[in-house]
C-alpha cells in the first residue's frame, strides 16, 4: 500500500474506491436510481439473458448512468425473452421484451438516457414484476 | 470482455452468526461459486453484525437487497443455484412477518429495520472490516482529512459541541465539552482512549461497532487526537472479545500503511498511532479511573474523582476517554456537519442510540434508533413484541445498574433524562424485556448477583452492601422475608447509593429500588402471603392435585423420586408438601391435568 | 494564597485552596470520623483511599454523600456532617463493615488498639442489622507476622506502606466484590514471599488483621523455671516509646522504670543492647575503616560503599532483591546478635551456665528480630543465640499482667557487664543514629585526635533520603542515609549503576528508624510521636557522660578478655556474618 499524503489524495481514493461499492451503495437506497430486472430463468438463460445482463452491467458503467441491474426470475413472458424491467426514479415500470444487445443500447441511449419510449414494450397492468 | 462483479453475497461474520457457522457459510458459498464458474460475477463478502441476531446467520444478496434469515452451510448450494444463477428467491430462507405471515425480502421492509436510522452503525453489515479499501470508498477518513486540512483544534471541538453529542457509555456527559476540558489541560503528553470495555449482561453494540467497521473508531479517535492535542491513542477491550481484538489489529495495521496513523498524516505533520490494552472482563474497568489504573498495570479499580482524567488521567496525564459507539458517531458528525446531527433525535438528546434488545422480545438484536423512540416502538415495533404472544411485563434498560420500567413508562420518549426520572437510565443501550412469567423480585435478585460478582471490592458499601441486599432477596424469594427485610431492602439501598465511590455502586440497587416502586405488590406476596405469581420461586411453589381430575392411577405417586405423593388406586391423591421436592415430575406425568400449581 | 470560603455545620471557615474537608473541619474542632484514612504527615505518608465510607458528609446540591478526606473543598460548600441522612449512612456502612467481622473483640490481640472497635464504639452501634455471610480465609503465621485478615477491612494502610513506602510489594489487594482482601499474591504465605518482616504493616493496621507473633507467654513459661537463666536486653528505641503504653506522653524516657520492670518481672540479668550497639560500632566502624583504606589504597576488590547491617529487614530486602551486591554490607552481625553470640559465650562462662540453659530474650522495638533471631546461622548446633524477641507492645502488656504499676517504678540501672553503654549505642534507635555513632569511632581511630564536638548534626533529621560529608582531617567522607525501604532503593539503585557518590550508607528499613519500628506502640495516625521519640533519644545521648562506643570500659574490658581485637579471628567468628541470595527462594504453591 502506497501512503496517502494529502487530502486531495485521499478524495481521488476514495472516487477510485466508492465504485467497487457502488453495487452496495445503490442497492442501499434502489429507488434513487434506474432499476433494471433482467429476466434470468433458464428460458431466459437460454434466449441469451445473461449476454444482454452483462452488456447492461457493462455499458452503463462505460457510459456513466447509475443504475441497478438485478437479475430476476421466471417474468412469465417466455414467448419473448429475454425480457427485462426498467424503472425509472419516480415512475411505474416498464417491460422491454426482444431484448437483444441492440435493443438494449436503444433502450440506454432512448429510454434511460431521455426518457424516450422505444417499441417492445409489454403492456402489463402490475407493480412490479417480482412481487 | 472482462466479467464485471455483479453480485455481491454478504455474509455476517460478526461473533454472534460466527457461532452459528457463519464462517461456515461463507465457506460454502464460495465453493459453490467456483464449482459454478461464478467466481468472477458474484463475491462473498465478511461484514460485520447486520443487528437481527435473532434471525442469524443472516446473508444478503446484492443489489437485489435479498436478506436471507438462519442460513446454514447446506443452504450454500440452493441459493447459488437457485438465486445467483437464476435469479430466483430462495423463498424458505426469507422472512416472514409474523404479522401476516407473507415472505419479506428487502431487509427494508421489515418492522425490525423500519424505524431504525443507522448513524453508528452505518457501515456494519456492508462493509468488509478487513478491507480498509471498502471503509475508504464510504468516505472513511475523510473526516479526518478534513478536520486536519481545513480546520483548528477549536473548530473541531466546536463541530462536537454544536451536535449535541452526549456519551453513549452510561452518563451522558457531553462528548465536545470532555474534549474541551482535555484540551484545556496543559501537559507535554496527552491520551485518548477509547473505552471498549463492553460489560453490560447482554449489551454487544460496540463489539458490534469494533467487529463491523473498526475504522470508525480509529479515524475518530485520531480526530480526537488532534482536537486535545493527543498523538497517542489506546483502546481498552476485553480479552474476550478476540474476533474484534483481530479485527482492530487488521485495521490498525492497514492505516499505518496507508498513512492514516503513524507520523505526518496526510502531509498535514499531525502524528497519532493507536495501541490494544487488554482488559480481563473486569465490569467496573469500563468506569473511566478504573480502566486507566488496569491500563497502567494496577488493579482495576475505581478511584475518587476529581481528578478527572480529562485532567489526570493515564500515566498522570489528560486523557480523554469516550466510548466506542461515542467514536463512532465523530466521523459522520465531522462529515455532515453538526445541524445535521443535532436535527436527529430530541432537544435534549441529540442523535441515535444503539440498543441490545434482548430477553421475552420476538427480535433480539442489535438496533438503532434516534433518541426520543419510545419503548414501546422499540419494543412492540422494532423489537416485534414479545415471545409466544404472552404479556410485556417490565423492561430493564441500563444494564445491570439500571432500573425496570413498566407498562406506564411505554409511551415516555427514550432519552438520558426521561429514563433517569423513570427511575432508570440510559446506560450503554442493554434492553431487556420481561413478560408475565419474570418474578421481579428475582429479576432484582439476578442483577444483584452480577453486581455482587463485578464489585471490586474497594468501598465497603458496595463490597459488603451489595452481598446483604442479595442476601435479603434471596430470603425473599425463599420464602422467609420478613416486612423488616423490606425496610432493611431499601435503606441499604438507599446508603449504597449514597457512600459508594464509583457508579457501579452508585447505581448497583436500581434494580432493587426500580422494582420495589413498581411491583411492590410482588414483593408483599412474597413476604405476607409466601407466594410467587410469576411462579418462579420455587421455595414459594406448591404442587396440589386437584381433587375433580385426579382419578387416582396412580402414575403421580410411582414417578415422584421422593415419594412424598400417597394415594389408594382410583381414590383422589395427595402431596405432602413437607416432603416435596418441587421437581415438577408430577405435573410431567399426569395425564388428567390433575396437577396443579399455586 | 488563594483561599476559600465554605460552611461547615452553619459555621464559617476558610481555608487554602486544596484543604480537604476532613482538614477543614478538624480546623474549626469537627472531627469527623475516618477509618482508612491515614496521614502520617511528618513523614510523607498519606493513604486516602476513599474506600470505607466512613467519613462522607452532605454538601448541599451534591446527588450523593462526599467523602470528606478525599473532598477538596470549594468555594461556597455548605456543608453537613451529622445530617440524618449522613449519621445514618454513617452507622449503617460500619454496621456493614461488622457484619463482615469476626466478633472475637474479647480475645482479639488488637482489642482495646482497634480503630474499628473505637468507631462502633463511638457511633453508639449496638446491633448489626445486617446479617450474612462472612468472608473467611487462612491464617497465615510466619516468624514475625501474623495475618489474620479475617479481619481485614480493606483499608489498604498496609499495602500503601508495603507497596508505595517500602516498595516491597507483598501486600495488595486481591480477589474482587465481597471476596476482596489485603494478602499476598495467589493467597501466598508471607514466609513464602519477599516480605521482609518490618512491620509498618502491622504497625498500620486499623484491626486485627495483621499482628505480630506473640512470644510473651513462653517467656512467661522461661521465667518460671527454677532450670533456667533467663536474661533480657533492650533496644535503645524501646526506652523511648514504652512510656506511651503507660500514659506518659510521646517521648517520655523511661530506661530506668525499665530496667526496674524487667527485673521485678523476674529476669535473671537486665542488660542492654546499647552495650552490642557500642560492639557493633567496634567491628563496623573497624571494617569502615579498614575497606576504605584499602579502596584508597587503589584496591580494586574492595567495594564501597559500605552499608550497615544492623537491621533485620534491611537485610532480608536486599538479599531478595540486590543478591548481586550481598558483598557491598558490612558483614558486622546486628546488635541483637552481637548481644546473642557474646551471652552465650563470654558471659556463659562467666557465670558458669550452660548457653541451653541460658536464656537470652530481646526487647525490640521491631517485629524483623522476631524473624532474625531464628534464623539457622545465628544458633550452635541449633540453639539460637537470642532465644526470642519481645516487642515493646508485648512487653507492655507483660508489665501490665504482671500487676506492676509501671509509673511508680523506681529508676534502675542495668546489670554488668553487658548493661554498660555509651551515648553513641542510644542513637542507634533513630535514624542517622547508627552512622553518627560510627562516625564518631572512626574519625578518632582515623585521625587520632578527639572529637572537639562529638554531635553531627548533619547526620541527624527525619528526611527519608539524607547525605554529608564528614571532613576527616581532610579526607571528605560522603555519607548517605535512609530510612524507609523505598528510599533504600533508590540508592541501592544508584549502587547497581555505579553513580553512588557515597563511602557509607545508614540504612534502616522503617521510617523513623527504629523509634518507627514495627513493634513499638501504636501511634494512630499521630505522626508528632514519631517525632518526640526522636527527640528523646538524643536527649538520652547527651545526658550520658560517655559518648563514643570505643570508650565504653566494659567493651574495652571485652576485647581484652576474650576478644582480642576487632576484625580479629575471635571477633569474626562470633560476631560477623554472610548474605543468601533469596531471589530464587520465592515460589508458588
């Protein structure tokens, strides 16, 4: 371990630092943030979910939006994995279903980004998915 | 494309799930990974105590927030297999609120966690104790940074005053003004101590606090350090706490590598390092003079103050003593500031208070709430009331010098002075709760007994007081109490309050004197009517058979192992009290509910 | 000065800054009752515990009771110290403290001397309402103390005498609540640790807890058989404090009631151990001078300085804790042994009896002598040469079972030959007193000249921690003095790493010297007797007519008849001795 011999030092540690929490520091408080539930039963698995979960994972911490990815299980819209749910602070969730790597870009870039809806949504007259 | 970490499996090491296999778990799990090739997606973290013992071994999924409750080893494989891979729930791990019995998941949504607002203990259970990388990352030391790059001695103090913050070992002092009398006192060489001598029958919060997240205490005592002038610290623990011993050791070593002790901290030329002294359990080292004379080598007991240490403490020098929890409210204070703080709680007490919940309650454990809850939120709420659906009876806060608390102290606010014009106190945070089956007069007898057991011995009233008041209760509850007894009862308890040298046995006959006030009634049944309605007594018990049911089998008399039961074959039967030995047998054996006890 | 302004039972005091309250009360003729407290303030010793409780007092917008001997007080108190409240307390804390008491008072060694009996005596105790257990534990008997701490109340007197004023560290509290007891460590027997036998512990104690062994009935026993011969001598320190037993006022000498009390009790031959204090002088005062002629003359094996080794304690102290330098004392036997060694010889002959028959009892103000007396290298073939030693205590209470009125007594003197003494033997009673005497031996051997002024007033005084040098005829002697054995630390400590400046070291182990010894009468707190005792035996001094032991006839008479000269081979083997490494001694059961 180097030592740290300022408190500038210090801050740009702890900026390193906070994003290997960051998975903790944002399910601590969830609702603060974008909550994206990947679909993950086997069929899910199957149809390609975790290639989608790990793209999400990957370029929203590439592209710098907070966010929350859980995986979740069986949605009960198999016809169309992989499915995820998106939540958007404040807002009811929405159901992307298709969601291939493409889609999933178009949903960072739209949806996340600006709020714009893109095709695919599954209409749902729930909460939320998982209770 | 390199696998990013995704999950993160927090498993409690603190010392309570470790002793259910908590270890175990983590062992487990991370087996199960790497057979699973997840090793590089999900990671299994040691924190330290997420406060719902009763539920424990406790292992949360992130980011999902999944708090799974009583986990064994065995339960590795399914959640892996089940909940990282397929993102399924194990549901048979979750919680379930036994109000409408439905499966909780979010550690969120449980009456246990509701209320609670985590200021001292904001770090355990999410941060790895030994990763000082992950202490870092939630603004560890940066309250220390700050205090030393951008603020005088003065200022620190000030910040300390202005939040109100009062000790969270047992009196209450002021925490700023104790920093400001230390830095007052003009000497070459000065200490800050932290009184980690945890000694209340059921308190664990600042083990807790020492085991889930041991950098908080060094970065506030090293803020301390700088506000009275200090370069030297030293923490007080009793030797067995080893789990926290080790933790602590980790912890120092890792901010001396980085710097965050030792000399010239942070370029700022502020040097302060932290030692261990061990204390060998002693429940009166936690008063302040007692611990420094264990720690300078003496024996552990109290002398008379003034001096304070804060003017002639350890070694002959001022010294700062504060207790873990104390400690571990600093950093955040400095952090955001003292408004914040002193917005949280009442006008009086300011901030949260830890408390051990333990005894007839549904939810023991660790919790912490701000100042001014009421007993009966904490109790009925956060503590989900008590066990088998049975009757609140008492609460005894204050550890063993405190005082019992009923039904009409409920609704009162929980605050240093409130409990004291109850008849209690505050205390470091012990709460434990009794229900219709606890005898009051033996409750007192318990504490006495600890209290008997932990005086040093210095001060006759407290030597010799104590073991007379226990004797008197044991008396009582044998059945041979006299009125006289009861007015011997509270005189010695009165003078033991009055001549004794230290609190301990300032405060040793609370627990005499609280329940006298609020269960007299018992007290008179043991002595004038010989009885003990809890039916805990047992000299005071009677075994009777009831004449309706008994149908005379006989089963009674041929398993009594004093023979003290007789009885002709199909005739009503009888037990010579004389004889009897209470053992309960009887009432085991009769299949007629003939047996009965008065 | 600052001072302060407070209220004691609705009178007025002031009072410095750092008065306690017990002291501001004493001020205006309020004695509030202590029992642990200890201030002998002559001597810098203070044990303030705050433990019994005994003396708190009500201060007004104070939650609880303050005690009042660890209390400074502050500017407007107000205070009470016979309040309801306080008298209650007050009574129920002693009652506590009885109810953990043995009630033996009737047969208690110490019952009449015991603090804790005066005090339930003074607060009208007449019932123990709180009956219970009693804490029990071994007794515990060595060849000078008894421990018997059933009794003991927790005062820690003897551990501050033991711990902090003779560093030697054998008396602390142990075990913790009810259980808790002054003893040695692990309960240990004190004949099995380093204690020394000095007796401030015993000196100290408020009860019967520590007391010294009790040899008077077999002296009885001695003195009634027709068999024996039964002779005494007394130390010089006893003469100066047996009067306080009897009423006289601290300081009071009373040599020749003594003289005349000894021989109505029947002894045989009243001697005085003044006469082997002047022998002492002889052979340590030679040996001074002897060793430091050498050291002068470049030898190198010769060590200085040298120590004196007249007291048993002393003795045992460093022999537990500097073996390394058991060659640094004087190998000169004390003078309870000299006495010893020359009775059952020089004077066995003399009166034709055999030394087994010859009994040879000592009167010393110390409860170490009981211990040196038996130890194996002062008997031949296993009979002692001091049978036995009687405290000054013991031998007031002999006086008094003897039905003697002690104040009407008759002076007398003491018998020939060993009665004989010289001023020089007095002062070995006091601290300074030993090296002062020496001095004047030597410096007239040394010189050849005589003495124009035989009073040092430089070697005399109650400082724990003394020196001064001695011009002898130009050679500078520098001399260091100590009493108390903390203070015999610190320069043994210097010794150990060669910075002593000093050619010779008085050194007695309690404070005071003898006149403080462990067997003399009980002060009670009342450090002034200390003082007067002092005074008397430099008043006993210059109201002899010979003052330098080597002008003592009957010693001059003793090296001619039977000695020989001193540091001869006679003198050597009677009247010398070695040191034992007992570090390796202590052990654990």
């Amino acid at each position: 371990m180097t030592k740290i011999k300022s408190l500038a030092e210090l801050k740009l540690k702890k900026e390193e630092l906070e994003k290997k929490l960051n998975l903790r520091e944002k399910s601590n408080e969830p609702d603060k943030y974008i909550q994206i539930k990947v679909g993950m039963a086997t069929s899910g698995i199957a149809s390609g979910a975790k290639v989608v979960m790990d793209f999400l994972i990957e370029e929203l911490n590439k592209r710098g939006i907070d966010a929350v990815v859980t995986q979740t299980g069986d949605m009960g819209y198999c016809y169309a994995e992989p499915t995820i749910e998106v939540k958007r602070p404040g807002e009811d969730p929405i159901v992307f279903g298709y969601v291939d790597l493409k889609k999933a870009d178009e949903i960072i870039e739209k949806y996340l980004k600006n709020g714009e809806l893109v095709e695919g949504i599954i209409p749902v007259n729930y909460e939320s998915i998982d209770e | 494309m390199a696998q990013q970490i995704k999950m993160h499996l927090l498993v409690c090491g603190g010392t309570g799930c470790r002793a259910s296999e908590s270890d175990q778990i983590q062992a487990s799990l991370e087996h199960e990974l790497k057979v699973h090739g997840l090793e590089n997606e999900a990671k299994v973290v040691t924190t330290g105590c997420f406060g719902f013992c009763e539920k424990g071994p406790i292992v949360k999924v992130i980011p999902d927030n999944t708090f799974y409750v009583q986990v064994k080893p065995g339960d590795a494989r399914e959640i892996v297999e089940e909940h990282v891979i397929k993102g399924r729930k194990v549901e048979r791990l979750l919680y379930t609120d036994p109000e409408n019995k439905e499966h909780v998941a979010d550690s969120k949504h449980m009456g246990f966690y509701r209320k609670q607002i985590r200021i001292a203990l904001r770090n355990c259970g999410f941060i790895d104790p030994e990763n000082v990388d992950e202490y870092l990352a939630r603004d560890g030391y940066q309250a220390l940074g700050k205090v030393l790059s951008e603020m005088t001695p003065e200022d620190a103090i000030k910040i300390i005053k202005d939040s109100g913050l009062r000790g969270r070992g047992g009196g209450g002092f002021p925490t700023g003004l104790k920093w400001e009398i230390t830095r007052k006192s003009v000497a070459e060489k000065k200490y800050v101590v932290c009184n980690a001598d945890e000694g209340d029958p059921g308190a664990f919060m600042d083990r807790s606090i020492l085991e889930g997240d041991p950098h908080v205490v060094l970065e506030a005592m090293a803020i301390c350090g700088f506000a009275i002038g200090a370069d030297a610290g030293l923490i007080y623990i009793r030797a067995e706490y080893p789990l926290a011993i080790k933790r602590l050791k980790i912890a120092i070593d890792q901010a001396r590598n980085y710097g965050l002790l030792g000399n010239d901290i942070l370029g700022t030329g502020f040097n302060f390092d932290i030692e261990l002294r061990y204390g060998a359990g002693a429940f009166v080292c936690g008063e302040e003079t007692a611990l420094i004379h264990s720690m300078e080598g003496s024996r552990g007991e109290p002398t008379f103050k003034p001096p304070f240490p804060s003017v002639e403490g350890y070694l002959g020098k001022p010294t700062n003593v504060n207790n873990v929890e104390t400690f571990a409210n600093i950093p955040p204070i400095i952090n955001k500031g003292s408004e914040w703080f002193a917005a949280i709680g009442t006008a009086r007490a300011k901030g949260t208070k830890v408390f051990a919940l333990a005894g007839k309650i549904n939810n023991v454990g660790l919790i912490e709430v701000p100042m001014g809850t009421t007993l009966r939120e904490v109790i009925f709420e956060i503590g989900g009331g008590i066990k088998d659906g049975k009757k609140f009876k008492a609460v005894q806060t204050g550890g063993p010098s405190g005082g019992c608390l009923t039904e009409k102290h409920l609704d009162i606010p929980i605050e240093y002075d409130t409990l004291i014009a109850a008849g209690s106190m505050m205390g470091s945070g012990g709460m434990i709760v009794m229900d219709e089956d606890d005898c009051m007069v033996s409750v007192a007898k318990y504490y006495l007994d600890f209290t008997v057991e932990e005086s040093c011995g210095k001060c006759s009233p407290c030597r010799i007081g104590n073991k007379r008041l226990h004797e008197i209760l044991e008396t009582i509850t044998k059945g041979q109490g006299t009125m006289e007894d009861l007015s011997k009862l509270k005189n010695l308890s009165h003078v033991i309050k009055d001549t004794s040298l230290c609190g301990l046995g300032q405060t040793s006959p609370n627990p005499v004197l609280s329940t006298m006030e609020n269960f007299w009634d018992e007290y008179i049944s043991h002595v004038v009517d010989k009885k003990c309605t809890s039916g805990v007594c047992k000299s005071l018990m009677r075994y009777v058979i009831i004449p309706e049911n008994c149908i005379g089998c006989m089963a009674c008399a041929r398993n009594c192992p004093v023979n003290c039961i007789t009885g002709e074959r199909k005739q009503v039967h009888f037990i010579d009290q004389d004889t009897c030995i209470k053992c309960g047998t009887c009432l085991e054996k009769c299949k007629f509910n003939a047996i009965a006890i008065i | 000065m600052e001072t302060i302004k407070l209220t004691i039972d609705k009178k007025l005091v002031e009072v410095e800054k750092g008065t306690t309250i017990l002291q501001a009360a004493k001020k205006i003729g309020i004695n509030i009752p202590t029992l642990c407290y200890m201030n002998l303030g002559d001597m810098n010793i203070e044990n303030k515990p705050g433990g019994c409780r005994v003396c708190v007092v009500e201060l007004e917008g104070r939650r609880n009771l303050a005690p009042a001997c660890a209390t400074d007080c502050a500017e407007g108190m107000v205070i009470h110290t016979h309040s309801i409240r306080v008298l209650n307390a007050r009574k129920t804390v002693v009652q506590l403290i009885l109810s953990d008491h043995p009630f033996d008072c009737l047969i208690c060694a110490k019952s009449g001397n015991c603090e804790l009996q005066s005090l339930a005596h003074k607060l009208g105790i007449r019932e123990i309402p709180y009956q219970g257990e009693q804490s029990t534990y071994r007794k515990d008997t060595s060849p000078a103390i008894i421990r018997d701490v059933d009794k003991c109340i927790m005062c820690r007197r003897c551990e501050v005498m033991c711990n902090e004023v003779q560093t030697v560290g054998v008396l602390s509290a142990i075990n913790r609540g009810f259980h808790a007891v002054v003893a040695p460590a692990f309960e240990m027997n004190l004949d099995h640790s380093v204690c020394t036998y000095c007796g401030q512990c015993v000196n100290v104690c408020p009860t019967g807890a520590l007391t010294e062994v009790d040899h008077t009935n077999q002296l009885i026993n001695d003195l009634a058989d027709p068999e024996k011969t039964v002779i005494v001598q007394t130390a010089p320190a006893v003469r100066a404090a047996l009067g306080e037993e009897f009423g006289l006022e601290a300081g009071t000498l009373v040599t020749g009631k003594m003289a005349s009390a000894l021989r109505e009790l029947g002894f045989d031959y009243v001697f005085d151990t003044d006469f082997a204090a002047d022998l002492t002088i002889m052979e340590e005062g030679t040996e001074l001078l002897d060793r430091l002629s050498k050291h002068l003359a470049g030898d190198k094996e010769v060590k200085l300085p040298i120590l004196t080794s007249c007291c048993p304690a002393w003795v045992k102290f460093f022999e537990h804790n500097y073996p390394e330098m058991k060659d640094i004392p004087s190998t000169a036997r004390s003078p309870q042994q000299m006495f010893g060694s020359i009775a059952k010889t020089y004077f066995a002959d003399k009166i034709g009896v055999d030394r087994k028959k010859l009994i040879v009892v000592s009167i010393m103000p110390c409860v170490a002598k009981k211990y040196e007396c038996s130890r194996d290298e002062f008997k031949v073939d296993g009979n002692p040469d001091v049978d036995y030693s009687i405290s000054t205590r013991e031998l007031a209470g002999l006086i008094k079972r003897a039905n003697i009125d002690f104040l009407s007594l008759p002076d007398e003197d003491f018998d020939h030959p060993m009665g004989e003494s010289t001023g020089a033997a007095v002062i070995f009673g006091t601290t300074g007193g030993v090296i002062e005497a020496a001095v004047r031996t030597a410096y007239e051997v040394y010189t050849g000249k005589t003495l124009k002024k035989v009073d040092f007033e430089e070697l005399r005084g109650l400082e724990g921690l003394r020196s001064a040098t001695i011009d002898f005829d130009g050679l500078k002697l520098n001399i260091g003095i100590a009493h108390g054995l903390g203070n015999a630390r610190k320069l043994l400590d210097e010794i150990k790493a060669g910075k002593s400046m000093y050619h010779a070291i008085e050194i007695m182990a309690c404070p005071g010297g003898c006149i403080g010894g462990g067997g003399q009468p009980y002060i009670h707190g009342d450090s002034s007797i200390i003082k007067a005792r002092h005074k008397a035996i430099y008043a006993e001094d210059e109201g002899k007519t010979l003052r330098k032991s080597h002008e003592n006839p009957d010693i001059i008479k003793l090296y001619e008849e039977f000695l020989g000269k001193p540091l001869g081979e006679k003198a050597h083997h009677l009247l010398h001795t070695h040191y034992f490494d007992r570090k390796k001694e202590i052990f654990i059961d």
